[in-house]
C-alpha cells in the first residue's frame, strides 16, 4: 500500500519539477499509470455509492417550508405548485437534475487551470496517517479511496475551538485507556445518517469513527443494560427521526431513555438553517429574534445547556462537529441566484455560529468544512464547481445539490474525527506527564469545568430567557392538564378523567404490562380511525406538550389537532396510513409516530407547535391511523398515551 504525505507542500526537492498537473497526485507510484487516466477513473466512478442522487432542479425561495424524509424528501411551498418550488431525490433519471452538470454551467470565458503540486513519496504519507488509522484499517484510506489527499496541514485546521477537555480527558482517562466499551451519540441530520451512500448509516462516519475506535482502543468490560446484555464493543446511536436543534430538543426524552452516553457529537451545520420559526419562545426577542441564525442559536443553546447537565451516569465528553455545508449557495445560476447569496450573513453556512456558542460555553469542535469549504472556491466559483478539474470541489465532495457527502467523503470526515482524537490524547499524555521525556516541559493547565462538578454550574444563559431556562432546561415550572399514569390501580382515576375527555370511541385507559402498574390510555386496531378529545385550559406561557410511549413492535402512529369541536374533523386523515417515520407536519396536524429501532418500549414527548392562550379553551383530538404495511414491526397497531400538560 502506498501513500502520499501531501504536509510536505513546500520541501524543495531536487530533481523535481514544480508545475506537474493536479491528476499526478494520485499518480503515486510514478508507475505506467497515467495522472490523467486516475481522475478519469475516478470521474467514472463518481456516482458509484450514491443512492437517490438526482435532484430535480430548483431555486430555493426563503420562506419555503422543508419537510424532511431521509428516504424520500420534498420541498413545498403553500403559495405556488410551479415545479421550480418543488425538490425529490428519489433516483430521478433525469440527467440535467445531476450536481455534475455543474461544469457545464459557467460561461465559457472562465479558463480552468490545472492545479499544480510537487511530487512526493509514498512513504512520508504512510508515516502520516498510520499515526492516526490503526493497520487493518489503512487500505480503506489509501487515496485511490479518497476524493482527494489528505495533508496534515488540512487537519492541523480541524481544531477551530479547543475548548474545555476535561471532559474529553475523563473519556480518555477513565474509559478509553482502561478497555472500557462506550456508547457514542451522534446529534445529527442526514449527513450524519449516511444519506445518498448506499448502506446509509453503515457507512457514515458514525459508524466509519466505532470501527476507528474498536480497533484503537479495543475493550472487554462494558455496561450490562437492563435486558442483560453486556456490551463488548463500542457502539452508536442516532435519534431517529430527528434532524436538527429544534427536532432533538422536542425528542428529548429519547436521549433520556438511552441508558448510557459517553461521548456526543453534535452534528447541526446543515440542518439548522432550515429552522424558520422560534415557536417555543416565551418573550418577544426583537428584530433579530426573526431571523434565522438567531432561531439556531436559541435551540442550539438549549442542546448545549442539557447535555451539559446530563449524566449517562458520567457527565458526558461533548464535541460539536462542523461535519459539511450547505453547497448549492456557492453554484451560481441556475442553481442559486449569486446576488441573493451575497446578501446573507454566512451563504447559509452555520458554522460561524455553532463556534462562536461552542466557544461560549467552551465545548470543543472539530470540523472539516472549517478547511473545505475554503479549499473548494479558492480558485473561483467556476472551479468550485468543476469536479474534473478540482479534486476539492463542491461537486466533487456531494452526491446532490444539498450537502451529503459520497462513501469516501465519510472516510475523510472520519479521518478528521480520528486526527482531533489522537492529537487531544497527546496533549493528555503531556499533561499527566505520560508523554515521554519532555512531558515535564510541555506541561498543559487545564482550567476547571465547572459544568462537570456533582452539582454542576453553568454560565447564565446567552439566548434564554429565566422562565425559558426554567422550562425547557431545569424543567422546574408548574403545570396542568392531564396525567393518565398516576392513578395506578385505583378505580376513581378513570372517573376524573371523564371532566376532560370529551369524546372517545375506541380508546380504553388500562395498564398494559405483565405487572399492571403502566397505565395510559390505549387503542390497538389495525383498521384505524379511533377517536380521542380532551378539552384543554391554556397555561401562562401557552405551551402543550404530548407523552406517549415508543416502542419497536407492534405500535402505531396516531395523529394530534387543535379546534373547538367535539367531532372529528379530520376523519379521511384518520383513515390514511402513515407511510413514513419521519413525516413532518400537515400545517396543523402533527403525527405522532410511535415506533423506533431500540429494543426497548420508553415514553416520548412531544412538544406541539400550536400555542393556547392564557385561560383559552380548546379541544386537543387524537385518532389511530391504520396499520402500515411499509413501517409497522409486529401485527398490531397500537398508541398508548400517557398524558398532556399545559404550561
């Protein structure tokens, strides 16, 4: 196997000839392999791995509404059916839809000049990355695996906030170093899920950093869950269904369920430009309140302050990871208008913003658009675009018009993820004086994190208001409304909730468990169509949040509506399966999708977009879609809930 170290840029060597063409980076054993027949090997393989990777072409209008479905994913805009307000990636065959047709749509003045380098040898390259990517593993990142090389100058870049590690060091210290098998988080999007790669999350970098950390620091004692399993290996989880700030914080309780977290990434970048609205706010934030980096910044916040609050039983090593960026705002017409780019803040990038609050509240990031991006447009938007002439490219590095990395754009992120990782545990290893003979002279102060302490203290909040800290974050707030698990076995529970259901056919309040003791009122019926209402009061800050149980078997999806009637009005939707998990809203019906992956039945909460007024009364309805053939796991089809309260 054979390698380039392209961090030797700038060593003059004798003999060589500077101004050789990009392609002969790959050239690496100066053999009969031409520089111009790699890339064009590598051109023709390009969409090799890719899943669903067309887009019909479009041109994104502000205010449009994103309903996000990893498998299939549609853009609608309520105002206009025109085909241009539309978007699907779901394997259309039309060619002028394909990311690569980005060469071709720049004026024909634009001269594309081949890259030049200097050649080097394989062995300085091998020494570069078997620092960091442990043998067995080394093929899969040989650069014909690549999109491109790799220099330690790029990653050395990786580090935009160092950050607070005393928690990462606990990690490494307590866990890592002592064969411990550890649970990795993953907060993320479809970046992170693998998205257009066949495999999906197989081959994501989640996956791509366990395989990394499995056999680096391989382990033997790990956590016996509740089921009696005891953990041999590291591993990972996403929340599914979930896909930025805003989604993860409404899902909450499913971190909450997981039993136990030692390392989290948190991977928004992408995803949170697509927040829109700030529904959860508690008082008026002004002007900048409305825009969109502010609306990402107040719910990254409220991640950033509960998993710092968090204890899986340990307090958690947190890392924001700037995995890519949003690509279509850099391509020019007819992809994006360049003079409604230039007039936002970042070109729709967040990552200014997820370093700025990282740094605030001093979590570590690493990032790999941090040099990317920059690396990809240095030599123009008409290059950015190119991905014969630039290895670097936008169009080179995504499979679509969004932002979801190819196969081999998932090694890379995971490279940089096990760089950052490696480069902390020297500094680690100098601090407690285990790194070799200058240990005593490098020796690295760390300064207290004070979030990791028993009783653990947090800096006030930037973005939160104290009553949206107290409800959102400590979760200390008075509240009403129902609760159909406290009664337990005692007959009158059932009688006082007759105030408040104000129709129900087919739904019975019962405990559902070998023990009796979960109670929650329940429907079961593949047909579908049952309807429950409860009359509601609103509270002081006009908040309604839904409990309901999830679970990997036999469950359902149920839907959720506010209006002042008794009746259900929405009777054909009822009778509608739900084909997906990860449907969105249909304007003011939410659906409550009740199956998960985990093997584990836990309750999920829900936070409703749609707000009651102080003292306001309203019907909140519930009704069971029909069984469906394309989700459901078991032959039932069953929604337990378990309460609602007004805040």
């Amino acid at each position: 196997m054979a390698f380039i170290n392209l961090s030797s840029v700038g060593i003059l060597v004798i003999g060589v000839v500077i101004g050789v063409n990009l392609a002969k980076i790959y050239n690496i054993d100066g053999g009969s392999n031409s520089s111009s027949s790699i890339v064009e090997e590598r051109s023709s393989h390009a969409n090799d791995g890719i899943v669903g990777s067309k887009w019909n072409h479009y041109l994104e209008e502000e205010d449009d509404e994103l309903v996000v479905d990893f498998g299939r994913s549609t853009r609608s805009n309520a105002s206009s059916t025109s085909s241009s307000s539309k978007l699907t990636y779901e394997g259309s065959k039309s060619s002028s839809s394909s990311f690569a047709e980005y060469e071709t749509q720049y004026p024909k003045n634009v001269k594309i000049k081949p890259a030049t380098t200097t050649a080097r040898s394989s062995s300085s390259f091998t020494t570069f990355i078997e620092e960091y990517i442990p043998p067995k593993l080394l093929p899969q990142y040989e650069p014909q695996n690549l999109q491109f090389n790799i220099t330690k100058t790029m990653l050395r870049q990786s580090r935009p906030v160092i950050g607070n590690t005393h928690r990462l060091h606990a990690y490494f210290t307590n866990k890592l170093r002592t064969g411990q098998c550890t649970t990795i988080l993953v907060l993320g999007g479809s970046v992170s899920a693998g998205h257009n790669v066949k495999g999906g999350e197989e081959n994501a970098y989640g996956s791509k950093f366990v395989e990394w950390l499995n056999e680096r620091y391989p382990c033997t004692a790990g956590t016996t869950t509740g089921t009696g399993i005891t953990q041999q290996q590291h591993t990972w989880k996403q929340i599914r269904g979930a896909s930025n700030s805003v989604t993860h914080m409404t899902s909450w309780s499913l971190v909450e369920a997981i039993e136990t977290i030692d390392l989290v990434f948190i991977e928004f970048n992408v995803n949170d430009h697509f927040i829109s609205d700030l529904p959860h706010k508690l008082e008026d934030k002004g002007p900048l309140g409305e825009t969109k980096a502010y609306i990402s910044l107040w719910y990254f916040e409220v991640i950033l302050r509960r998993l710092l609050l968090l204890r899986k039983p340990d307090p958690l090593a947190i890392v924001t990871f700037n995995a890519d960026y949003l690509g279509r705002t850099w391509a020019g017409q007819p992809w994006f208008d360049p003079e409604k780019a230039r007039k936002t803040l970042f070109y729709y990038n967040q990552e200014p913003l997820k370093n700025w609050l990282s740094s605030m509240y001093e979590i570590p990031v690493f990032s790999a658009s941090i040099w990317m991006l920059p690396l990809a447009g240095k030599r123009g938007s008409g290059m950015q675009s190119n991905r014969t002439a630039n290895p670097y490219a936008t169009a080179n590095w995504h499979t679509d018009t969004c932002c979801h990395p190819r196969l081999e754009g998932h090694l890379i992120l995971n490279l940089v993820l096990a760089y950052c990782m490696v480069e902390e545990e020297k500094i680690m290893l100098l601090r407690s004086g285990d790194g070799g003979d200058d240990a005593d002279n490098n020796m690295v102060y760390e300064e207290t994190d004070f979030t990791a302490d028993d009783i653990p203290i947090l800096r006030d909040p930037i973005y939160l208001s104290p009553e949206e800290e107290a409800l959102y974050v400590i979760k200390d707030i008075p509240y009403a409304g129902v609760d159909f698990t406290q009664y337990n076995n005692d007959a009158r529970g059932e009688q006082s909730f007759e105030k408040v259901i104000v129709a129900n056919e087919g739904w019975m309040w019962y405990a559902d468990n070998r023990e009796k003791d979960k109670y929650g009122y329940i429907v079961n019926d593949i047909t579908g169509g049952q309807h429950l209402a409860i009359s509601l009061t609103g509270g002081k800050h006009g908040m309604v949040e839904v409990s309901y149980v999830i679970s990997y078997e036999n469950f359902g999806t149920a839907l959720a509506w506010f209006d002042n009637s008794n009746k259900n009005k929405q009777v054909k939707r009822c009778n509608k399966p739900v084909n997906s998990r990860k449907v969105g809203w249909k304007g003011s019906v939410v659906p409550l999708v009740a199956i998960w992956d985990e093997l584990a039945s836990v309750p999920k909460v829900e936070l409703l977009k749609t707000k009651l007024g102080e003292g306001e009364e309203r019907v909140l309805h519930f009704c069971l879609t029909p069984r469906s053939e394309s989700i459901a796991l078991g032959p039932e089809n069953k929604f337990k809930l378990l309460g609602v309260r007004v805040y």
